[in-house]
C-alpha cells in the first residue's frame, strides 16, 4: 500500500503530534470543566444546609435551645435521612457500594446497574432493529408511510409511567418475566428517535444523486444500500445518541411497577420506601454514570465508522 | 440511428405556472456521431438530454433511443451520463465512486479493479482513487464523474457541460482525450457545452439551441476531418464553422439582443 503523490491534510501530523494535541486538548479543558464542577458542588452543599436546616432547628426547639450557625453546619451534612444528602455523603455511600463490594454481591451497585444495563441494551437492540426496519419500509412504501408515522407519534404521546406496568403484568400473565418486560419498554421508548432520524437520513439523498442511480438502472434494494443507507449514517447516529438514553429511562421505569429487588430502578424505589435518601441520589449518579457512558461509546463508533467513510472532515 | 426524436415537446408543471422547456424538437442522431447541444443558459439543453436518459419524460411528440423508448434504453443501461455537477458521493473514495456502477451492474472484483484503473488513467487522475472527493479540487471531481460515466463502456455517452469547471489548458487536453476516445471506440456522444470553439472542435453535428421555449434553431454539418490537431482551430474551416454557430445563436435571441 503506497500512498498516491499527494498531500493529504494534515500529512506531516504524525502521531506523537497528534497525542500531544489531544494532551494539550485535555490540559485545555480541564481549567473550565474544574471551575463548573467545584460552582456545582458549593450549590450543591448549599442546599444541602438550607433544605436540611429545618429539621435541626425542630430538634432545638424541642430541646429548648437556640441553634447557632455552627450547629445547624454540623446538622445538616451529615444526617441519616436528609431531604437533600451532601455530596460527600453520597460520595461515601457509591464508594461502599462499588468499591469495597464484590461486583457478583446484590449489594453492590455495580451489580444492579448491570441488571438494568442488560435489559437497556437488549431493549435499545430491539429498538434499534425495529426503528431501522420501520423507516425503510416508510421510504418506500406510500401505505406504510401514511399508516405507520402516527402509530409511531401515537405511541409516544402514552405517558411510560401508564403502560409500564400494564406491559409487566400482561407479559407476567404469560409467563414472561425478567429482563425481557423490561427491555420491551425500553424499545418502546428507543424505536421511536430512531425512525425520525432513519426517515430522515434515508430521504437525505438529493435528486442528483437519485437521479445517478436511475441511470444505471439500479433496483430499490441496491438504492437502499449503495446511497439511501450510507447517507443516513450521520442521522442514524445523532438519533442512536437520544434513543440509547431513552432506553435507559425506559429500563428503570420497567423496574419500578413490580416492586423489583434488583436494578438501579429497584434502588430508587427501595431507597424512597424507606426513606434512604443517600442510597436515591447515589443510584441517579449511577444512572447518570451509565447514560453519559452508553451516549460517549455510541459517540466513540460515530467518530470511528464516519472517519473511516471520510465523513468526518 | 442512435436517437430519433420527432417533434419534441415538454412542458414543466411549476407552482407558477407552466415552463415549456422543449418545443417542437426534431433530430436524428446516428451511430458515431459526435453532436454538440449549444445555446443560452436555460434553452433545455440538459432537460432534452435527461429526456434522452429517460430521466424526463416528454408531455408531446415521440423519441427512441436504440429504437426502444428511452426508459427502456435506461433499463437496458445504453448509456453514460456525466451530469452538469460531479456528485460524487461523498463517503466513496474516487476509486469506489468510479467502481458504483460496476458494483450495480454485477462485474466481478478483478474487472471492477482492472476498469477503474483504465478510467482513471484516462482521466489522469490515477493515485488518487485512495482519496475522498473533497480531497479534490472541483475540476479532478468533474474528470472523476467522467470517468465513472465511461467505466462500464456504454457505446451512448450523454454529456452536460462536463468540461463547464476547467480551465482552458486542462480542458484543451481533456477535449484531445475525449476525440482521441471517441475516434477508437467509435462511441455516440451528445455533449453540452457553451463553449463555441469547445462545440466546433469536438463536434460532426452542432445543434445549435434558442431559449423561451427551447427549440432547435439550427443544426450544423462540419465539414471538418474526422482526424483533429488542436491547430485545427487555426484554419479557415474551423473559423468559418464558428461563425456559423454564432450566427445561429444570435439569430435565436431574436429581439431580445
Ligand atoms: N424540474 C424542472 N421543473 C421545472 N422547470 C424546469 C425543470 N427543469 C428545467 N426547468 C426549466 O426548463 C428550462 C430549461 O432548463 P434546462 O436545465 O434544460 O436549461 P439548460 O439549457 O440546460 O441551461 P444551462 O445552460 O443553464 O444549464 C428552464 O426554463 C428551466 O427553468
Ligand atoms: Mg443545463
């Protein structure tokens, strides 16, 4: 493999060159990105003190005492049941239940993110599949496109909160149990960016490039995949993005109708039942964790397929 | 006879009303002719070309092309067809753009590769089937996009202005080549351009084309050789073409010069 006499952009940026751009990128970054973490945490930490102030100043009034500024510090950071934990409480409690617990424990929080993980994957796949499947035959079936489009909007329009648990119990009622119910509302919700963003990648391509391949006289199957498919990659991408996190939201409601004990949904709705505070908020930066992760690593295969295709300039 | 369209009519629907685009358009193209479409921007030269490829149909008159209809002519892939812009795609290298219609008609891996290299050699664009488009200046698309229009040896190439981006010295080269092809391969070529001088020397038959509605107002026989130096452009025979050809077109213009 030669590579032709010519100068490619960026030729002569070899890779040392391009490392250190990204260390340098980092390096960059990390100034603002500290700044906007450590304002979020004095916010944090000050809600934490006023929404919490009113139980420690109840406790005084019960004892007779006047409760001085110091006082209502040292009550309110640091309470069993807060209405708002401090950050370093919820920061100790991710750090017993990830660290110092063996992944493969029901106490670990590692373990009940993969539960609902599995079951957002599986139902992102499903959704994904079937969103692509329903687009292509939109574009090119007029009936298709008249019939199914409102169905699709229809199905959106149904809070989850409502049929989340009339999925669990009819798909209870025949046995089904499991990952399976849950993934199911997590295509539900995941299926449905993807077919906009399909429908409208499909239909990207521009009369020219429609009319080429006319003149080759090519069939609707070799349309579809030599132009309408590759064209549609960007969109596919940017509405993966949205529908993985959907189906991510989809998988903790699915958790929440049966009273599950595992998975991040059954933290919450444990966590609420008894009042445990820490354990709520250290499951939504989980869940915040996991979504963040899913949108990056869909991000990563965007850059890498793009830029093999020459897209990404 | 390559093409034979007998009293042409076409007449677009638009929201502001009708445009007739082609009027009354009668002309026979045969076999290893090399005809030349000139006239004023929007005389419908390109839509009398796409309703050759089939890509446009005609609302009057009759038109075959290999004595079949042009849709079937289409179906049968007849000919090649290099548009007035490149489109490229633009997530193909230039190698896999030239090899799309070769993929689509089913030609195995080895010939795909073996042609691709002919064309772009043709073209002089070889070394750079590994590049993307963008990589390329507009006139290496444009001789791309011609390449990929001769990959699969259509014996009928329809033309829209492919040289219309090129400078003059590039263009010169390429219009040898392009003689130099149609004189070994005997192919037919109908080609748009609005280059006087381009039309006079590539051409057997100018047609020469007026505006509002797009008819034909004249066509021109040359006289010239078949066998064509660049210096050909120097002689009284070539001048004397010329002028005809400028006469048509002002002629066309009617009142409105
Ligand atoms: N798809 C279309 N819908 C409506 N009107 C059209 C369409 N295509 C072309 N026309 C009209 O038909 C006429 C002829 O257009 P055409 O593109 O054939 O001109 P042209 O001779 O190729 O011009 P140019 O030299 O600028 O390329 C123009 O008036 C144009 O506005
Ligand atoms: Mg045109």
């Amino acid at each position: 493999m030669s590579d032709p006499p010519l100068a490619a952009p960026g030729a002569g940026t070899g890779r040392s060159g391009r490392v250190g751009l990204l260390v340098w990128r980092i390096s960059g970054a990390a100034g603002p990105v500290l700044a906007v973490i450590l304002a979020l945490l004095a916010i944090w930490y000050a809600a934490t003190v006023w929404l919490n102030a009113q139980w420690v100043l109840d406790q005084a009034a019960r004892a007779d005492r006047m409760a001085g500024f110091g006082d209502i510090l040292r009550g309110t950071l640091n309470q069993e049941r807060p209405v708002l934990p401090a950050p370093h409480q919820v920061a100790a409690e991710l750090w017993n239940t990830v660290a110092l617990q063996p992944v493969t424990s029901r106490r670990s929080l590692v373990w009940h993110a993969w539960v609902t993980l599995s079951a957002t994957l599986t139902g992102f796949g499903i959704g994904t599949v079937l969103g692509i499947a329903l687009a292509i035959g939109i574009v090119h079936n007029r009936a298709m496109d008249m019939s199914v489009m409102p169905w699709a909007i229809a199905s959106q329009t149904i809070p989850i909160l409502a049929i989340a648990p009339m999925i669990i119990v009819v798909l209870n009622s025949v046995g089904v149990q499991g990952l399976l119910p849950k993934a199911i509302i997590s295509a539900y919700l995941s299926f449905f960016p993807v077919v906009v963003g399909m429908v409208t990648g499909l239909r990207s391509p521009d009369a020219a490039q429609l009319d080429l391949m006319r003149t080759y006289s090519a069939s609707r199957a070799q349309t579809l995949w030599k132009l309408r498919f590759p064209a549609s990659l960007p969109y596919l991408f940017a509405s993966l993005k949205v529908g993985v996190a959907a189906s991510l939201v989809g998988a903790i409601v699915g958790e929440l109708p049966t009273g599950a004990v595992r998975g991040l949904g059954a933290r919450l709705l444990s966590g609420s039942y008894y009042g445990q505070t820490v354990q709520i908020w250290a499951a939504l930066l989980m869940a915040a964790f996991c979504a963040a992760l899913l949108v990056g690593l869909i991000g990563l295969i965007q850059r890498l397929t793009l830029g093999r295709m020459g897209l990404a300039r | 006879m390559v093409v034979e369209a007998r009293r042409l009519d076409l007449t677009f629907q638009t929201a502001d009303g009708p445009v007739q685009a082609l009027s009354d358009v009668s002309l026979d193209i045969r076999a290893g002719d090399f005809v030349s479409f000139i006239g004023p921007s929007g005389c419908g030269k390109t839509t009398f070309l796409r309703v050759i490829a089939g890509l446009e149909e005609a609302t009057g008159g009759s038109v075959s092309v290999n004595g079949m209809t042009p849709d079937e002519a289409r179906r049968a892939r007849a000919y090649g067809y290099v548009f007035q812009a490149a489109g490229l795609y633009p997530w193909r290298t230039i190698g896999r753009n030239v090899k799309l219609p070769l993929e689509i008609m089913g030609f195995d891996r080895a010939e795909q590769d073996r042609r691709m290299r002919d064309v772009l050699r043709l073209v002089e664009l070889e070394g750079f089937e590994r590049k993307y488009p963008w990589q390329l200046s507009g006139g290496m698309q444009q001789r791309a996009s011609i390449a990929r229009a001769l990959a699969f040896d259509a014996a009928l190439l329809l033309m829209d202005e492919p040289f219309g981006a090129l400078d003059e010295i590039v263009r010169d080269r390429l219009n040898e080549q392009l003689l130099d092809l149609w004189a070994r391969t005997g192919k037919t070529i109908c080609f748009v351009t609005h280059s006087i001088p381009e039309a006079v020397y590539l051409s057997t038959r100018i047609v020469v084309m007026s505006p509002r509605p797009g008819r034909i107002a004249d066509v021109i026989d040359s006289p010239l050789p078949r066998e064509r130096p660049l210096d050909i452009r120097d002689s009284a025979a070539f001048i004397e073409v010329a002028h005809r050809v400028r006469e048509g077109l002002r002629a066309g213009m009617g009142d409105d010069v």
